[in-house]
C-alpha cells in the first residue's frame, strides 16, 4: 500500500504585502491573497458588473444580504485576481467543473491552479501552477465543538484540542484537514478522521488524502478571529506570498 508524506508546519508571522505585483506571473510558486469584504461593500454595485448572469443568479440564492455581498465579492475579487495573470478581463474568465466537482479556469494559455474560501469578514485565495487548497475558519467562542470531535480527529488531535485555548486548537487543525481535502478534490467524508492535522511530518495512506504526492500545510492567521492553512503539493520548497489587497488597486 503506497505512503505519503504530510509535512504541517505554522507560520509565526505572516508578512502581508501592501502592494501586489500588477503583472502577476503564474509559476511554481503560491500566491495567497487575502481580501476584507467590508472594506468593498460600497463597490458592490461596480463588483456585480463583472459576474455572469449564472453567477448573478447563485448571488440572488442567498437568504442573508451579507451572504449576497460575501458571494459577490469573493467571485468579483477572483475574476480581477485571475485576469491579472492571465492577462484577461475579470469578466472574461470562463469556469468548468471537474472531477469531484472541483472548478478550473477554462483557458488555452498557462496551466492556472486556484482555490477560494471564505469566513468571516475575509475571501482567501490561493493561485500557483501547482495544485492548491486554501480553508479559512473563524474562531468562534460559541462554536459546540466538542460534539463533532469523536467523530473528526485521532485520539492524539483530541488531546491536543482538549488543551488550553480549545476552540483555537479546533479551528487549527480543522483548517488543515478541509485545506487537505480541497487540495486532492475528496470531499469530507469518513476519511477525515484520518487526515493527518498536526505540526510535524506524517506519513499516510495515500488513499487517506487521495494523493500519491508528498503534500505540505502551512498555517497562518488572517487577523486576531480567523485562522487559515494553505495545502499544496510539492517536492520541492516554493515561494509563498502573501498580499493584503484591495481590489481597487490591482
């Protein structure tokens, strides 16, 4: 039965860049772009001009009007990322689905991996000619859950999650198996328990992280309530930038 490395490891600090590159080039390097939803809500309006009719419709699905803008936002804000790197209007960007319902860019010039999530007040999005995933959580006093443990993490994740600072414990390595699981296009299912989720190196079945490839997680927070792990695999050690940006400046 074949093996795979896990390598996990947190990011202390996070240098944000204020300033992205305006001609962005796709390599083997990760790009992580974070964007605060309410420092663009008055551009709603001019964000929704780039979005399809398909799209303007799933926005219009949404009960809650802040779930509205967080959609619009989140899809404009990729649009206008992608566009810089290949070199295309935002609202020219064309998306299919692909195995396991994971969505690519539909494009006849250079290979483009991306993935999106969201939570709270942020959009993250990860983009590299290599395969990525990008979870974000928010830390969330409230949040039951200590009812979801038993059925989620190893015997040694519980301990650790049952230390002090519990809920920010959970989120951590709750990040890391969503990031693993959007990475390798499996879906949350009862591998999950599974998923290797712990500083260190890990070895597993591949067939645990649907990869025969060594995969890497890097942990950081966006700001004091939200914490996010980036997935991606690599042999090798990329570059990894991280831009805080505003979207009426790229």
């Amino acid at each position: 039965m074949d093996t795979v490395k896990v390598a996990i490891h947190y990011l202390d600090a996070v240098d944000w860049l204020q300033n992205a590159n305006p001609n962005p080039t796709i390599d083997v390097n990760i790009d992580v772009w974070r964007i605060k939803i309410t420092d663009h809500l008055s551009l709603i309006g001019q964000l929704k001009t780039l979005l399809l009719p398909d799209e303007i419709t799933r926005a219009g699905r949404y009960y809650q009007e802040k779930d509205r803008q967080r959609f619009i936002v989140s899809r404009a804000a990729l649009r206008i990322i992608l566009g810089k790197y290949l070199v295309q209007k935002p609202e020219n960007i064309r998306f299919e689905i692909g195995p396991n319902k994971k969505p690519f860019v539909k494009t006849t010039g250079a290979i483009v991996n991306y993935n999106v999530s969201h939570s709270d007040e942020w959009v993250t999005i990860a983009i590299s000619q290599t395969k990525v995933g990008i979870d974000t959580e928010k830390i969330d006093q409230s949040f039951a859950f200590k009812e979801i443990l038993a059925d989620n993490f190893s015997a040694d994740e519980i301990r650790f999650i049952n230390q002090t600072e519990s809920i920010e414990k959970f989120v951590l390595l709750w990040t890391r198996k969503e990031a693993t699981t959007k990475l390798t296009s499996q879906g949350l299912d009862e591998r999950i328990k599974n998923i290797p989720s712990l500083d260190g190196d890990h070895l597993t079945n591949s067939d645990i992280v649907n990869s025969a490839e060594a995969i890497k997680l890097v942990s950081f927070k966006l700001d004091s309530d939200n914490l996010a792990t980036l997935a991606y695999e690599s042999d090798s050690e990329p570059a990894l930038r991280f831009y805080d940006t505003d979207l009426t400046s790229i």
